[in-house]
C-alpha cells in the first residue's frame, strides 16, 4: 500500500535504530532531526558540495538527496562513529596532524568519503584521490592538505 | 519540499498501472537523486511518488558476446564502472561513466533515471548513441523497443508516453576493433557536462571507415551527427578529411546561450570535442 508515513529499521554507527519518518524525508534529515546526530552537515542541500556525506553500505552518498526510506534494513556510518572508545580513527588522526582542517565545516563529509575511498582503495594514487574527492568541496584548504592526509591515513590503516 | 504518498510496486505492470491510474499527479523516481533536487527547487511537486527500487531484477547488468549489453533502468552508474565487460568492450560508455558526476552521484544515480529525465547534458547518452543503443519500453500490458535516438524527443522530453517506464537500454555488441572516444568540457568535475561528444571509428579491412559521432548539451536533444557521419565514410580518415567535415557537426546541434556559455562559446566547443573524439578514435581504431 502506498504510504506516507512509516518506520524503518536501519543500522545507524553499529547500533540498530527504528524510526518513524515520511516518505519525503531524506536521510540527512533522518540523521540530524531524528536521531540528532548533527555531525553531519547540510550546506547546498542539492548533492553538490558533499557536506552532508554518508557511508551507506560502506558506498558514500550525499544523504540530502538520499530518501531516508532507502536506508529501511540498511547500514549508515557517520563521522561520529569514527573514532572508537576515544581513539581517532587513522583518517581523523591524519586530518588533525596534517593541518587539513580550517573552518571544519566540509570535513565530516570528507572524511566519510577519505574513509570509504580508502576502504575500497588502501593505495590511491593521487589522481585517484582528487578524483574520489571530486564531489566534496572545500572552501578554506585548497585540497593539498587533505590530499596529504589521505595518504598519510591510508599508509597508517596498512596500505604500504 | 511537501509529503506524498511513496508506492513501491512490485513488477513493471504494477507500476505502469498506478502511473495510469494516477496521471499527473505522479512522478516516477528510480535513485531519486534527479527526483527529490527538482521538488527541493519546488519545481516538483507530485502527490504521488511511484519508486522502481523493488522490481526485482530491474539493476541487473549483463554482457554476452552474442547479446551484447542490457542494462536494466535501476543500474548505477557505479555498476557500468565496476564491469569489466564494460570497460573492455565498451570503453567509451565506461569512459562516459567514469566523468559523470561524482563518487556520490555514480552510487546513487541509475542509468534510466539519467536518460529518462530527457536532459540532453547526458554524459551516458552520446556513448550509447555512438554504440547504436536500444530502449526497452514496458507500458501497461506492453513493451515496446526503439532507438535511443528516437528515445530522445526534446529538452525533458522523452518518447515514454505516461504510462511507460523505461525498462532497460540495449546495447549491440561492439564492433571488433573499433576505436572509441568520449570528450567533455565542464565547469566543474562535478558538473554536468557544457559539451560533451563520443565517437567510434570503424576501419574495415578492404573497405572504407565508417564513423558514428555523438553530441549532448549542445541542443535541446542529444544526437548523432548524420550529415557527418554520411561525409566521412569511405573517406581515408585523415585529419585533413576530418577538418574538411567538421562544419557539418554545426547542423546537428542547437546550443542555446545559458549559464554555462554563449550559443557561439559552445558552437566552437562542439567542434573542438568532435574533432579530438574523431581523431582519437580513429587513432585506436583497429583494422578488422
């Protein structure tokens, strides 16, 4: 039956999660209004500038595009499942001692596609950094510290 | 952007049927990725949402020698990526695929949803067109199969009637040892495309070249330069037999002067792209 209003069943950072959303919900929405986890960030709101960034299934998504119900019996990683007991996740560690943060604002949304890169891809060349890193956009950086600390976490994850 | 009711038909049929029953109230959605930026605009605002997602078997990929290519409307484009029946022998569409968008948009957005919005700044259209591509049409109680090129009516504007999806894109099997290329100017890595051309050289042993050229962006509709494609074959490619023919590509397109260049920009754009596809091509076309 068609609906408009239902819950759904999801893992959200490891912990399974029901929620009841609507069918024009997206999943940025269900991340921060619902759940409040407000880690990640909504800036153009149109799938462009990758702030609001996701793993679902381990694939980065903007999740403002996202409808929330296609994450119904799906897998969500954040930024805030990142880091593990306190201990920095090697992207968010090479972030921090490679200066790639400025304003933070782009940074969840980069590092959640870093993560995803370099979980498919221990050993990006640098081309195929830049070009992973094609659909989150940052304003302060110019990218060269951001593309140092994806090395740097990718030889710290085990990539040699 | 307002509520609506989301339906997720279970088959073809059942979908073709409440687009049917639900007329202009209702908007197909297949990634959503395209769907839910229009409403966000307010451009869209369907009571009615009808998601293919849970049609089995609509994201299927598959490749045979002797069948070629079927891509079911739901595949990702991430999926063209990830075949490596596809970056084999259809290196132009794999090419195509690999520019279009983003990491995020390739996971997100579908092969059926990219053409049946009907924007001609398609990176996918022009490498189908050049590959002489097929769309499987399901209605209600029928199907039907045309050419891309006639899937493409106008600006937004496909040959699907209401009540019609596009089920999967067809693809012949690639010609031996033909040369392929695909050339694209935009603004951004993450833009659409300003221009975009696909071109594939066929050098047959004893007879003549044959070329097929594609534009999309560069008009309301992408399309196959015949005018062209008629001059050139049996011509020895030569860059100077290229050149000679390059003024015929300017009666294919129709740029219209927007955000992304002038009419004249992107005249001069279109012929810049076909002459480097044409020549990259033939370059690596093989003689069969």
């Amino acid at each position: 039956m068609a609906w408009k209003e239902r819950e759904i069943q999801l893992r959200v950072n490891g912990e399974a999660v029901q929620v009841q959303i609507e069918a024009r919900q997206t999943l940025l929405s269900l991340l921060r209004d619902t759940l409040e986890l407000t880690g990640t960030k909504e800036s153009c709101g149109i799938g462009e500038c990758g702030a609001c960034t996701v793993l679902l299934d381990g694939q980065a998504v903007t999740s403002c595009l996202v409808p929330a119900f296609e994450a119904d019996g799906l897998s969500v990683r954040t930024v805030e499942g990142l880091a593990q007991n306190g201990v920095l996740h090697p992207v968010q560690r090479a972030f921090v001692e490679h200066g790639a943060v400025q304003c933070g604002f782009c940074i969840p949304g980069m590092i959640m596609s870093c993560v995803g890169l370099l979980e498919a891809n221990p050993h990006p060349t640098e081309e195929e950094i830049r070009m992973a890193l094609v659909g989150n956009l940052c304003r302060c950086t110019g990218y060269v510290r951001i593309v140092e600390a994806v090395k740097a976490a990718g030889r710290a994850m085990g990539g040699n | 952007m307002k509520n609506f009711f989301l339906h997720e038909p279970r088959s073809l049929d059942e979908a073709c049927l409440t687009l049917r029953e639900h007329g202009d109230s209702a908007k197909v959605m297949a990634g959503g990725v395209t769907l839910y930026l229009l409403m966000k605009h307010g451009l869209l605002a369907p009571e009615h949402v009808v998601s293919l997602r849970k049609i089995p078997d609509l994201n299927r990929l598959e490749s045979s020698p002797s069948h070629g290519l079927r891509i079911g409307a739901l595949a990702l484009h991430r999926q063209l990526l990830e075949s490596s029946a596809v970056r084999e022998h259809y290196p132009v569409l794999w090419r195509a695929a690999s520019v279009l968008g983003s990491v995020q948009v390739r996971n997100r957005g579908t092969v059926g949803g990219n053409l049946s919005h009907g924007d001609s700044a398609s990176d996918l259209a022009p490498a189908l067109l050049v590959l002489d591509a097929k769309a499987l049409i399901a209605g209600t109680a029928r199907r039907r199969q045309i050419s891309l090129e006639e899937f493409f009516v106008d600006l937004y504007e496909t040959a699907l009637a209401p009540d019609e999806l596009l089920e999967a894109i067809e693809v012949p099997p690639p010609p031996l040892g033909a040369g392929m290329s695909y050339q694209k100017f935009e603004r951004t890595a993450v833009d659409h495309p300003v221009a975009c051309v696909a071109a594939l050289c066929l050098k047959n042993r004893g007879t003549p070249w044959e070329v097929r050229l594609a534009l999309g962006a560069l008009g309301p509709r992408p399309v196959r330069a015949h005018a062209l494609e008629t001059a050139l074959a049996g011509e020895e490619l030569t860059e100077g037999a290229i050149d000679g023919a390059l003024g015929l590509v300017q009666e294919a397109i129709h740029p219209v002067s927007d955000l992304k260049g002038s009419a004249s920009f992107k005249r001069e754009l279109g012929g810049v792209l076909a002459r480097r596809a044409l020549l990259e091509a033939c370059s690596r076309a093989r003689t069969r």
